[in-house]
C-alpha cells in the first residue's frame, strides 16, 4: 500500500499504545424476531466523540492557538434521524481521463448517497470534482503543448460527462480552479496561520510528481531510467522521485499526533473497513513529521498563492481536500453541514483524508469529518492500471457495452473495499448475465407471465396456505408451504436489515451478495412449487397459486427496493411493472409480506404496471478488450 508521507523536517519519538477493542459502542439488540431465524443487528450509528485532547504530547513545538472549539459543536449536528450529510468522493486530478478506478470511487459515494435517500435520512449533499492545480497538471499541459487551464477544462468535462453518464447522483461537482473555492482556501490558510500551525523552514526531500507528495527513504528504490542512468523510484508506483531543496511553509502536524489518536481511539466506527482504521492508528503510532504545505512559486506557477506571500504556492493537497468545505460555504454557511461529512476515498490516498485532513481541520478550529470509507483498487488481469502499460479500462467503454446498470452493479458487486480486485470482461458478462438478466429478470417474466397470472394483478396471499406459525416445524397438516418456504421468506424478511447492516459498514458488495443469494431462492421457491402446473378451476389450488405469486412478487418489491441505490433504472422498470408508485419505494413502504402477520397489504389486488418486456438483457463481450479510448 502506498504510504505518502514527508520528509523528516521534524519528528519524534511516541509512545506505543494498542487500541483497546472494549472502546467499540455496545451492540444492539435486535427486535423480538417475528420470522423464523431472524438476523442479528450491527451496532446502530453513533455520533462522533470529542477527542479528549486536543494537543497533548506537543510540548516542545508551540501548538495551535486556536482550539477547535468547534468539535464541542460538531457532535451535537450529526448523527441521528434528520440530519444533514455531506458524502463525497474524492475529486479527481484533471491529467487524464476517467477510468473505471475513478468511476468506482465514485459509485461507492453515489450508492451511499442513494440508499440514504431511501432512509429519508434527512438533507444530503454528494460532491465530487476535479483537482486542477499542481505540478502533475502544470506538467502534463506542458507535456500535451496546452496551457493548464486547457487542459483541466477538457479534463473536468469529461469526467463530469462519465459521472453523469454512469448516473452519479452528484449535487455539486466543484473544480479548484474556480473563484469560490480559491476564496475558501485562502481562508483556510488564514485560519491556520492564525492558529499558529504554520512556520517558515528549509525543506529538503525526494518529491515524487505524479503522487503530489514528499516519500521518506524508506519508500524508494533505486532503477535504471530508458537512458540506462541510475533513478531513485517510488517503492509503490514506480514513479521517478527528483531530490527537491526549497523554503516552504510547514505545518506542524506533529503537534497533532494525541489528538488525531485520541480523535479514532474514541470514535472506532470513524474509518470503515476496520483493516484501514488500524493501518490509521499504526501510522499514529510512528513518527509524524511536520508536512511541507507551499511550492517555491518559481517552481509550481499553476496553484493558489500564499496569502501575503506571492513566492509560495500553496501545497496542492492542502488546495485540494478544502474542496470538502468550500462546496458547503466555507468560510460563511458550512456550519449547516460540517463536520456531518462522509468522505469515499481509495486506500493510495487514505493518509490525506486520515491524517493530514483531520489534523489539518482541527488546527483550523473546525472538527475532523464523520466518517471515511475506504476502498481498494481494480487492476487489469492481474496488474496496476496504467496509462504506460496501455491497460486502462475506460468507463465510458464498458457503460456502452454493458449499459449502465450493468457496469455499476458489476463494480459493486465485485469490488470488495479490503482489498485490490482484477477486471476482466468474461468476469463482468458472466455476473451480469447470471444475475441480473437470468435470475432477476427471469424471475420477473415468469411471475408475471398471462399464462400465470391472466388478470395481471397482484394476487393475494392465503394465510390458510401459509399460516403465520412460532415455529415452522410445528406446521404439520396445515397449510401448503414447507420447512424451506418458511426459511425462505424468512431470509427475504431480514434481508431489508441485513442490507442496512452492509451499507453501514461500507459492504456494499455483501448487501449485493444477500440480494443474489435471496433472487437464487425466489426462483427455487417458484420452481418447487411449479404454479404453472396448478390447477385454476381448483379453488384450493387458485389459492396457492395466488399466494405463490402473491410471495413472488412480494420478493421481487423488496429487491427492486433494494437495488434502486445500485440499479437506479433497472429497479425503477421493475418497481414499474409491479404497480408499485413512486412514493412507495422507500425503506419505510418495505414491509415484505404483511398478509402473513395479518395485516393489509396494498398491493393486493391491485393492477400490475405495463408489460415493458424484457427487464434487463444479456450483454456480450465486447470483440476487443475494453482499453481506454476516450483522449484528452
Ligand atoms: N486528486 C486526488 C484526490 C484529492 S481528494 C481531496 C486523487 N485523484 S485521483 O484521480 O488520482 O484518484 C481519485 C480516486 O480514484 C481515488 O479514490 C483513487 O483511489 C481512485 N482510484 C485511482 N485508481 C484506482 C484504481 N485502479 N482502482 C480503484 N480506485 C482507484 O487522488
């Protein structure tokens, strides 16, 4: 994993201290189970605690000032049903064009952003954007013999077009280069100043470009460049390092070490998944050297200047995550939403959000974000994505040829958050085909087909058919369901709870895996059951054929529900064609089955949508491998 860091300007030495795993909040109980086997409950949401101190530890550097007293606030704005929130995904360096690494950040955010919709949590923004200063960009128009803004122009249109196209639900796209978010960074910068955490020094370190940061020895290797002349290179990416003296600003991010400790020992849930909340807590138990936050103007033109001080250029991380503030107002109406911040970052770029960010904020006198999730990478047949190796998958591509839900629910249903995960193009028409068109669109054309359902309503349920029993075992003579119809509908019945549970602990990819594994037994069920070999004359078989539909089509609501965050349009043809309206497509609407405990259920009886034909068809390899072919 690469671990960006600076050079030794200042360190020392910390204590060791593991985290105490008894810290983590209670579990909750679940409620009485009404279902035979009912799911367990991950612990509930919890509001961020305060860090207990805010700058232990710092004696020997004069430590900010200006105490966040702001964190005091913070925890009394977030949290809780109704709240504000801002997610977010990272934004993206305008160098290039998208590939599918960016777009799976920014589905991840777009699928948290949805399913909150779905809780009608309360008011929620999803940003992202381009990062448009640096030397990278400063570089790469050099390179391309266009000017940065050019370039960054083309750049962030296109990455806006792939978002919109991927249907990314963003609400505010910001780009670095514009005038307001300047502003926020200038007063961020005054903020900091004023707080004390900055300082004038001598800088020294291997800079490498491509990452936009200093790396310690410790993350270098040496190499042959083409010209067969020895090269110092990034451990982790290969990238060339340059050996780079200057007088910068420093931020005294050392003085930080206890407070951003005490900030995650107190607020466990604040990285998600745990993997990456520990590798946090290691990095804070090494040392934490001060971090060089301005460029000699001389050398990086294209940036922010520093305030009062026109030979500095600010760093272009620090330009960067305000992004996260500016696009809520700051310096004037963020309190309405900072710090209910929740950022989806890829792993590469974790010590930023995780440790410079927070410290970053807290110098500043605002609270460090709510929450940051984590992912990890795609690579292609095995190896890193990269522009060199020519192996760029370009979303853009693969939404054309396996349309967009396809694509989405195939990086979100494969993209595991703890570690990295190979593309291949059999990989991705082999799960859509098998999951999306066979069994769930399958399941659809054979529950509603005329030959089973002429009346093309929603039947209704007999709880003579299946009675509503404590335990199924006790069912003996009554009714027409087994054992395994009873533990089928119990799994559909949790599985609202179970999915909450994933999306809460940023498994989207296991909320996706209960989904499947639920469709797979709804087609069993049907295919037991055999409804089209019932006989309709037969009152007592019209019953059972109706419940089985009725049981059916039940399932179908709660994942059609489900998978709106994921499927947005394949979710809305299917809540279509069961008749089920627009406001009744939230998580409150979710109750599956209610005939079995008696009570109404409003679908009943009701006329089906409109057949549209086929919910979702099978898509093909494309004749080629799928490489980047969108240019700048
Ligand atoms: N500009 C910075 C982020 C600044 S946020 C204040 C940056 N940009 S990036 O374009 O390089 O990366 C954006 C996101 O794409 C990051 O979350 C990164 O991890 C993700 N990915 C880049 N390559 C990736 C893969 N191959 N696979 C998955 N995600 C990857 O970093």
């Amino acid at each position: 994993m690469r671990q960006r860091n600076m050079s030794p300007v200042a360190s020392r030495r910390t204590r060791s201290r593991r985290p105490d795993p008894t810290a983590r909040t209670a579990r909750a109980q679940p409620p009485a189970p009404h279902w035979p086997r009912a799911p367990r409950l991950r612990r509930p949401f919890r509001a961020a605690a305060l860090p207990r101190r805010l700058c232990g530890g710092a004696a020997m550097l004069r430590p900010p000032r200006r105490l966040p007293r702001p964190l005091r606030r913070a925890t009394a704005t977030v949290a809780g049903s109704g709240h504000r929130l801002l997610l977010s995904t990272p934004i993206f360096y305008a160098n290039g064009p998208p590939h599918i690494g960016h777009l799976y950040s920014a589905l991840l955010a777009d699928a948290l952003h949805r399913y909150r919709g779905l809780r009608r949590a309360g008011p929620g923004r999803l940003s992202t954007g381009t990062d448009e200063h640096g030397l990278k960009i400063q570089q790469a128009a050099t390179a391309a013999g266009t000017s940065p803004s050019e370039l960054c122009e083309r750049a962030s249109g296109l990455f806006r077009q792939a978002l919109t196209q991927a249907a990314v639900s963003f609400t505010d796209f910001t780009r670095t280069s514009e005038p307001h978010h300047q502003q926020a960074v200038r007063h961020f910068w005054g903020a900091l100043q004023d707080g004390g955490a900055l300082y004038k020094g001598s800088y020294e370190g291997w800079y490498c470009t491509p990452e936009e940061c200093f790396l310690p020895e410790s993350q270098l290797a040496e190499r042959r460049d083409a010209q067969g002349r020895l090269c110092r290179v990034s451990l982790e990416t290969g990238h060339q390092v340059h050996w780079t003296k200057e007088e910068n600003y420093m931020f005294r991010l050392s003085a930080f070490q206890d407070p951003l400790r005490n900030w995650l020992r107190d607020n466990p849930r604040t990285i998600s998944p745990d993997p990456f909340y520990q590798l946090v807590l290691h990095w804070l138990e090494e040392d934490l050297p001060d971090l060089s936050v301005s460029r000699e103007r001389s050398r990086l033109q294209w940036g922010i200047p520093v305030p009062s001080d026109s030979t500095q250029t600010i760093y272009v991380w620090v330009d960067a995550l305000v992004n996260y503030l500016s696009v809520v107002g700051y310096p004037e109406t963020h309190g309405e939403w900072w710090p209910a911040a929740h950022h989806v970052v890829g792993k590469d770029i974790l010590k930023f959000h995780a440790v410079y960010w927070p410290a970053l904020l807290i110098a500043a006198g605002l609270a460090p974000p709510e929450r940051i999730f984590v992912h990890s990478h795609w690579t292609v047949h095995g190896q890193k994505m990269s522009k060199s190796l020519g192996n760029v998958i370009d979303p853009f591509a693969c939404i054309r040829q396996y349309t967009v839900d396809g694509f989405r629910y195939f990086l979100l249903r494969q993209g595991v958050p703890e570690r990295d995960c190979d593309y291949y193009d059999e990989k991705v028409v082999k799960l859509v085909n098998s999951e999306l068109a066979d069994a769930l669109g399958g399941l659809l054309n054979r529950s509603t087909a005329l030959s089973i359902n002429p009346s093309n309503t929603y039947p209704c349920f007999s709880q003579s058919c299946f009675p509503n029993v404590l335990d199924y075992r006790e069912t003996k003579g009554m009714g027409r369901a087994s054992a395994e119809d009873y533990e089928f509908v119990a799994s559909v019945a949790s599985l609202p709870l179970q999915v909450a549970s994933y999306f809460e602990g940023f498994q989207i990819y296991k909320a996706l895996e209960c989904i499947a594994l639920c469709v797979r037994q709804t087609n069993s069920f049907f295919q037991r059951h055999r409804p089209w070999k019932l006989n309709r004359k037969d009152p007592a078989e019209q019953l059972w054929l109706d419940t089985i539909i009725h049981i059916t089509l039940e399932c179908l609501r709660v994942y059609g529900t489900l998978l709106q965050p994921v499927i947005p349009h394949t979710a809305d043809r299917l809540l279509s064609r069961l008749g089920v309206e627009p406001e009744e497509r939230d998580l409150s609407s979710l109750t599956f089955l209610p005939r079995y405990s008696g009570k109404l259920c409003p679908f009943e009886g009701r006329q089906l949508g409109p057949d549209t034909g086929i919910l979702f068809h099978r898509v093909e390899k494309p004749r080629q491998q799928q490489i980047e072919t969108k240019k700048l």
